[in-house]
C-alpha cells in the first residue's frame, strides 16, 4: 500500500476529501456511488482519531473480500454518530465512550483499537526547553483550557516570561476534545477555553503556524507516519504524571512514535488522555459488518502497531468476538 505523504494527507482531511479503499476499487463521488451487483458499499463517518487506521483497515480487507467496498469520511465523533443513528453512515468511527442517549437510541460499540491524545506545541516555541522539561500536568493544563489562570508562558512555567500563551481547541464534536478535558478534569469538550479550530488536521496547522500555540493532537496527527517522529513543525509535550514539576526519565517515552505507543502499552500513559477507540452501528450489525469486525479483532491487529496505534489486550478481543455471536 503507497502511503501519502503526511502534508498530503492533511490537506486531503482539510478538504473534506473521503478515502475509498477495496483491492483496487475505483474511486466514488463523496455522495456515495452505487453498488454494483454483488457488491457491498459500507459508509463509514467519524472520529479523525480512527480514521487513518479505518483507512489501511479497508484496503486491506477489499483483499479478502472484494466484494466490500467502503467509503471513509472523517469528521470528528459526534458527526459520525449523529450519521448512524441518522442512517448517512453503516458505521461510526468513536473516539469516546457513548453517550446514556446514544446507547438508547441503539447505538452498539465495538472495541478495535486504543489511541491517545497528545498535548503539542510549536516546535519554535522560544519557552519549548522549559515546556519539555517541565510537561504539562492534569493541574497546570487546566489552568490553559480550564480556568484560564495562566495566559502567559511564565504564569505556566515559573519564570518572568510575558509571552501570551496562545490556546487551541477543537470546534467540532470531538472524542479527542473531550478526553483532553476529562483528563484536565472536566467532564466536556464545551468547558474547554481557546481559539476553536476544526478537526484534528486543522488544530495540528494551527499549531504549526503559531510560534506561541498551545494545542492537542490524536497520535497520528502530532507524529509523522512515514518517519515516526513528531510532525516537522510540531513538537510533543510531555504529561507530568506524577506532578513533581518534572519530567523525569521513565516520564519521557516522546522521542517517537514507537517509544510513545510502547509506553501507551504498558500503561505509562494514564487513561485519559488515552482511550478505546470503538466502531458503532445502529442496532446489531449486519452480517457483512460482522464479517468485517471479526476480521479486524483478528487478522486486522496485525496492521494496528503500524498504523501507530496499540493493540487491544487479548482478553478484550475475545470478550468483543464473543459478543458478536458466531
């Protein structure tokens, strides 16, 4: 599979563009193409979190059965839920746990894979050595997107800077947006303060273009795909886990994305900002749904460490196959 480049792919999420994918399948109009005879046209709409990965997941799948076809459009989680309780979309990608309301509307989850949210930064930040060294703390990021106690890089950092800190959030309906929130401790994306920019792809550019922006990122749009290192521009902040002040050495996992997801892995990361990505259909998915889930939680992990995500535990896919019934 030829991967885009990574400025490529963002101007395609940036533009809105759908990504088809299915041994080859030729390209749909964004609106949907209809099927041909005998074949499957899965919709799928959601979280820029999945998306990248939804994308390898379906060429790869078109190989095992190129009678599916799909057409993937990233838009953020509560678009894509919104599309499948509203029947625009077979499936939603979600980058958060369901909503009381959405459950009861007869939105059903699967688990396929687990992600993170990162803090970033503009990797010409003039303070960026102080922020590397010091992280950013569920405390003192609250005080950026929370409460708005510290408008300047010294305020955060303990020195006599005046430089304003510039924030950035998210404007569209994000499980990313929210997790960043839960792990600050709030409990919503709406609490959250700063400049609002819309999606994943255009809060990453925002940063990039701010020498003094403050934002957050899924891995696979604070990371390069094709080097594994923090997207050029961009520069990864560090979590304080244990709110010394400090980032200490088993604290610092941020070089590249391997070292990042490794740690993810083996829990060094808390929970949230990390987080369970699901798939979510309207009801009980049909079976050629279910043939698709099936294969991800077993053939598909294959493609999860990299793609830059982190596999489910064992006994998460089994408890999810089960679920599923033969």
């Amino acid at each position: 599979m030829r991967r885009p480049s990574h400025t490529r792919w963002l101007l395609l999420l940036l533009m809105g563009v759908s990504v088809l994918g299915a041994c080859g399948a030729p390209a749909a109009p964004a609106d949907g193409a209809p099927a041909a005879e005998g074949e499957t046209v899965l919709t799928v709409s959601g979280a820029f979190a999945l998306f990248p990965l939804l994308t390898v997941w379906a060429e790869a799948y078109g190989e095992v059965d190129p009678s599916v076809r799909f057409d993937v459009q990233a838009g953020g989680a509560g678009k894509g839920m919104t599309d499948v309780l509203s029947g625009a979309a077979d499936i939603a990608m979600l980058s958060r746990e369901a909503r009381a309301e959405e459950l009861e509307q007869g939105a059903v989850l699967v688990p396929v894979t687990v992600d993170s949210v990162l803090a970033t930064a503009n990797a010409a930040n003039p303070h960026l050595a102080d922020l590397l060294a010091r992280g950013i703390s569920s405390e003192s990021g609250a005080a950026i997107w929370l409460t708005g106690e510290s408008t300047t890089w010294g305020q955060l950092l303990g020195n006599d800077a005046g430089d304003a800190i510039n924030v950035y959030t998210r404007s569209d309906a994000s499980g990313a947006a929210e997790q960043w929130a839960r792990f600050l401790g709030g409990e919503a994306q709406e609490e959250l303060l700063g400049t609002a920019v819309n999606g994943d792809p255009g809060l990453a550019e925002a940063i990039r273009q701010d020498p003094l922006g403050i934002g957050y990122n899924n891995v696979g749009f604070a990371y390069d795909p094709a080097t594994g290192a923090p997207i050029a521009g961009l520069a990864v902040v560090p979590i304080d886990v244990n709110g010394d002040g400090t980032v200490s050495d088993d604290e610092n996992f941020y070089a590249s994305r391997d070292a990042f997801t490794a740690a993810v892995a083996e829990g060094l990361y808390p929970y949230p900002p990390a987080r369970i990505l699901y798939l979510v259909t309207d009801g009980a998915p049909s079976p050629a749904i279910t043939a698709f889930y099936r294969w991800v939680l077993t053939e598909g992990q294959q493609y999860v460490g990299p793609a830059g995500y982190v596999p489910l535990k064992d006994e998460q896919i089994q408890a999810a196959l089960a679920a599923l019934g033969e």
